[in-house]
C-alpha cells in the first residue's frame, strides 16, 4: 500500500486551504493523503463535517471518502483574509519542515505543497531562500535541485530559474547543464517509469544560435555537454529552435524539454495547460510537487478558485510515489 502524502497547508491567507476541502471531495479517496494545518483555521473556511482530525499519518487510510484528514498544527493567528499576515510566517515554514520529517521517516510517500508568499516568510520570518524548492534543497542537504513544470501533454524544465534574463548566459555553465540534464534524466526512470527518456534540449539563442550567427552559447557550452552525454547513452536532441519545438507535432518527439531560462520553459506549459500545470521539484531524496499557482490573496474564503493544479499535484505524487516503490522492488 502507498503510504500517503503530506499536503502542507501553505499561507493560510491564501486559497490553499479551500481548495484542499475540493480536492477531498473530487478524489474520493483514490489519492491518500492528509493536510497539515490548524483545525480552527479549515472550521473557519469550511463545513466541521468535512474535516476529521488524525494524529498519525497513517490513519488517512482510515477517513471516509471525501473527507479531508487533518494533522493539526496550531498557528498564532486566525487568517485575516486580508492579505499578507506576517505573524503565521514562522508557522508556514515549521509545517513544511514538518512534513520532511514525515517522508523523511516513511511515514508518507511524498510532500505536496500548497502556495507560500515568499515576502510574508522573508519579513516575517526572515526567511532566506527564494522559495520552495531551494528551502527543500536546504532540508534535505542538498546544494542544488531542478524545477519541473508538467501537464498531460508536456513536461519541462529551466535550467535557471529565478535569476535576471541579463544574468541567464553567465549562471548557465557547462556543470550546472549537465546536472540538471543528468538529474531529469534519472528522475524519468526512477519516477515516471520511462527507461529511456528522451530529452530534448532548448537552445538559449534565436534558431539556437544559428551556428553562431546569433551568439556562441549554442557551440560553446550546450553542445559540448549534450555529446557528452550522448556518448554515455543518453537520448538527446538539440541543441533545437525553441520557436519551433512546442507545437503538438514536436512534442510527440519527446519525452521532456529542458530549457535555458525560466519564461522559456514556462510560457509553453502555462499556455497549453493553465489550470492543471503541476511544480516538481527534482533531485531530492522525496519527491515534491505543488499546485503550479501563487496564494491568490483576494480569493481566498470566495470558494472560487480553480482547483484543478492541486488535484493534479497529488495525483502526480501519488503516480510518482507507485513509480518510485515499483522500481525499488
């Protein structure tokens, strides 16, 4: 049996914690899970009847269907739903960590995130890292992770993320391209069950540079890496037009596409699939998703959000976790 996933409770300002009481209801049980929050604060946002409080994970096998299970975490303050509430900030981040422990200690399968405000944490909290994925990185003692984006029809990954786009040609080396290419790569097998991804590979320049007609970035550091890693029985291809490698045709030749900046990545995804575009973050010891939204201030408590990013999230942790357990046996 999959054990089940942590689902952190997120800014408690923010829509994470209405959406969660959907996701109970539209899974019907088919994906376990359990939510770390504040009991009083899912009273507050929904029906008493739809919670049940559990004090182990485990125990989220045993709710009803449709009911959401809940590990209380006691919070300083009731949600204001007035935007950002600086003095929940440290208790956003304990439940986080607090879910590390969890899968740390196989207790659940893997973390799902709900949405954090990364200026409440940083002056509440003084928290020091730009957001999710490098705090986890930290937790888990790890220099670095890669961003994945994935939808149905399309799965990428950005080389660098949040950085300037003037800085993106001097952060992109050649080590930190082949990690992120070696780590999608192993990340394919080990938890989407594809032996042997193919991976294509963005160029950073218009048309790829053009044979250097439109900078060398293309000749002097993404093609050395990708021969490389050909040479070591990788399916690669590129570097390609990155203009040209996201229509339906193009997708259907590959398996994932790794990109040299954040937009270059993220437009096609956001693009194709708004609502159901899902955040994992890879090369952690756990595997992390998260609804690929913000917290989304001023519809917090208006029960009309759309919920459809969190329902995929766990739905893809939960295929990522099977993924993982059948390969380990």
């Amino acid at each position: 049996m999959i054990k089940p996933i942590a689902l952190t409770s997120g800014d408690p300002n923010g829509v994470g914690l209405d959406l969660c009481f959907v996701a109970a209801q539209k899974l019907k049980g088919s994906i376990p899970f359990f939510l770390i929050a504040d009991v009083t604060h899912l009273k507050a946002r929904g029906s008493e009847d739809a919670i049940q409080l559990i004090e182990s994970p485990s125990q989220a096998h045993d709710v009803p269907t449709g009911i959401l299970p809940v590990i209380h975490h006691a919070f300083p303050e009731r949600p204001s739903l007035n935007g950002m509430q600086l003095a929940n900030a440290g208790a956003i981040i304990d439940v986080i960590s607090r879910a590390v422990d969890y899968v740390n200690s196989d207790q659940a399968s893997a973390i799902c995130t709900n949405p954090i405000h990364k200026k409440v944490l940083q002056d509440g909290a003084g928290f020091p890292f730009p957001g999710h994925t490098e705090f986890l990185a930290h937790l888990a003692k790890q220099e670095h992770s890669v961003m994945m984006l994935a939808c149905d029809e399309l799965r990428v990954v950005p080389v660098t993320i949040h950085i300037a786009l003037a800085d993106v040609a001097k952060k992109m080396t050649s080590q930190l391209l082949r990690y992120t290419i070696q780590t999608t790569h192993d990340v394919m097998i080990s938890d989407f069950g594809i032996m042997s991804p193919r991976i294509a590979i963005a160029g950073l320049n218009p048309h790829a540079g053009e044979q250097g007609a439109f900078g060398r970035e293309e000749i002097d550091v993404i093609s050395p890496v990708l021969e490389t890693l050909r040479s070591n029985g990788m399916n690669i291809l590129g570097p390609m037009s990155a203009d040209t490698m996201f229509h339906a045709q193009a997708r259907r030749s590959y398996d994932v596409a790794v990109c040299m900046y954040h937009d270059q990545a993220l437009i096609p995804i956001k693009t194709i699939d708004f609502f159901g575009g899902v955040n994992i973050t890879l090369g952690l010891p756990f595997i992390r998703t998260s609804p690929d939204h913000g917290t989304a201030f001023d519809l917090a408590g208006t029960t009309t959000a759309n919920p459809d990013s969190l329902i995929a999230a766990l739905k893809t942790a939960h295929k990522m976790a099977h993924s993982r357990v059948k390969n380990d046996t």
